[in-house]
C-alpha cells in the first residue's frame, strides 16, 4: 500500500503561525509588567489591580513574608484548572504561561534589585515623584496589558472570573474588576494608616492608588480601541445606487436595508457601513458628490471583528 498523506488544514496552519509570532511579544510584555510593579510601583507604595494587588497587599502587610509572586501563583492555579473545562484552551494554556512569568518575573526582579542594590527610578520620598512614579507603572500596565489582550491572551486573576461570569450570568466584566480594585485601594489606605499612625497618609496611598488604576484604565482602553477607531454610518439617500458603488471602491462592505419612511410613507433604502475613521472623509466626499441633501449619521463603535477590521480570536 501507498503512504496516506495528510492534508493540512490551511486555517489551522495560519492559526499556528499567528500564535508563533504572537507569543514571543506577550511575553515581553508580561515581563515589562513585572518590572513596572517592581520598579514602579512598589517603592510609591501603591498597589495594582485585580490578584495583583491582593499580593502587593499582604506583601505590604506582612514585610514581604507573603511575597506577591506566591500570591499570584497560589490564587490562580484553581482560577485556571475551573477555566480549563468551560474556556479555549488554547486561551487558558497561555494565560497559564503567562501568569507564571509574570510570577517568576516579580520574584527575579525583587532578588536584584535587593542584590545589585538597584535604586528606584524616581525620589519617592518626595511626593511628586512619587506620584509620578505611580504613573508611570499605570501607562505601562496599561499598555502591556493591552497588548496581551489583542493578541488574545489574559494575565489571569480576576480577568477569568468576570470572563466566566459574564459566561455564564449577566453580570458586567468591568463592574466586577471595578469593585475588586477598590477594595484593594482602600485596603491599603487602612494598612498605612494603621501602620504609620496618620491617616492622611493611608488617605494618600488610597487615593494615589485609585488615580494609578484610573491612568491603568484608560491606557488600556485606547490602546484597546487603537487610533484608528471604528465608525458606523447610516446614509438615507435617494441616490444610494450611485453612493454605494463609490464606497465598494474603497473596499469597504456596503449593506443596503430597506425601509420606509414615517411622515412620507415612502419606500426608502438604507445604507449601513462599517468604516475606519481616516476613510470618513473619503465617504463624505462621495455622499456629498452624489446627494447634497443625503442623511448621515456616524456612531462610534467600540469594536467591529472580521475581515477588514481586528481578526476574530
């Protein structure tokens, strides 16, 4: 008999590629994110979001007797076995790398700055830098965070319980993430002040925590959303055999929807695109060219997967 050869999956093999190319680069931000808490974040006495923070707390709390790495580790193995059964496992496999580098990354990071003697980037001592200090970790967990996501991995903790919430119930992701975060900063504010005796130094790292969160969150957002934001028009014209043409040339999709009209009780077509800010000009030229009396209405859109837009992961 003759040798069985077996046809590769085209679809399996880009898939293979994509991750090949992916990976390499989440791990350098997850890395970056270690340092960021290391360097950033720890000598302003603030604390992350999420599991993360939960670990810099009772790092704080306990001198370092609870290291934050072995509180990542420790809360995440069963947060990633309970994801394995319902989530991709691709997905959860990657979140699984990725959460122990970023373990094994705090841990390394703490051994040499301790060793090597490492100063802080910053004065911390004064309080403008150390506010600045918190800021820069924020734009650079930002930042890595929202890269990891795009390229379709998750840095685990409270990211797979709201994921498998939202799953399985109605319950918002954000809500969830919003409310873990601000237990956490107001946590540490009692600790300080408890600590050091003054409140108004635990309303101080409180405070400067949540601001830190909130430049964390927006970094993540627009680097979720990127630049080049998505744009959804409605056109109602008389001329829509004439518009939509012009818009295909641009390789943009064009979805005509019929309808009618309330006060005219007239037939009307409605011409619904998907379109990249930087080509709206292009499209209102067209509308303009062909039908000055035309109806456009842009909406933002916060997110649009397919072809011609961000790949469906």
């Amino acid at each position: 008999m003759g040798k069985v050869f077996k046809i590769r999956d085209p679809k399996k093999t880009l898939s293979a590629r994509r991750e090949a190319r992916s990976l390499p680069l989440m791990i350098l931000m997850i890395l970056l994110e270690a340092v960021a808490i290391v360097l950033f974040y720890t000598p302003a006495n603030v604390v992350s979001g999420g599991v993360t923070g939960l670990g810099m707390l009772l790092g704080y709390a306990t001198g370092d007797l609870i290291p934050t790495w072995a509180v990542i580790v420790v809360v995440n193995v069963p947060l990633l076995v309970w994801a394995y059964r319902d989530l991709h496992r691709s997905f959860v496999l990657h979140t699984a790398l990725l959460t122990f580098l970023f373990s094994a990354g705090i841990a390394v990071m703490k051994i040499l700055v301790a060793e090597l003697h490492i100063p802080a980037p910053f004065d911390v001592e004064d309080t403008a830098w150390r506010f600045v200090s918190a800021m820069f970790g924020a734009m650079v967990m930002g930042f890595c965070g929202a890269m990891i996501v795009r390229l379709g991995g998750s840095t685990g903790g409270t990211d797979i319980v709201a994921l498998m919430l939202s799953r399985k119930t109605s319950f918002p992701m954000g809500s969830l993430a919003m409310c873990v975060n601000l237990v956490i900063a107001v946590s540490l504010g009692i600790l300080q002040a408890v600590q050091t005796g003054d409140f108004r130094v635990g309303v101080e790292g409180a405070a400067l925590s949540v601001i830190a969160l909130g430049v964390q969150s927006v970094v993540f957002n627009n680097m979720m959303l990127g630049m080049n934001r998505n744009k959804t028009l409605f056109i109602i014209s008389d001329k829509w055999n004439e518009i939509a043409p012009e818009v295909l040339k641009l390789h943009r999709g064009v979805t005509l929807i019929p309808c009618k009209g309330a006060f005219t009780n007239t037939d009307k077509t409605l011409v619904y695109i998907l379109a990249k800010t930087v080509e709206l000009t292009k499209i209102r030229r067209i509308v303009r060219e062909h039908d000055e009396h035309a109806i456009v209405s842009i909406v933002d859109t916060r997110e649009v997967l397919g072809k011609g837009f961000s790949p469906v992961n």
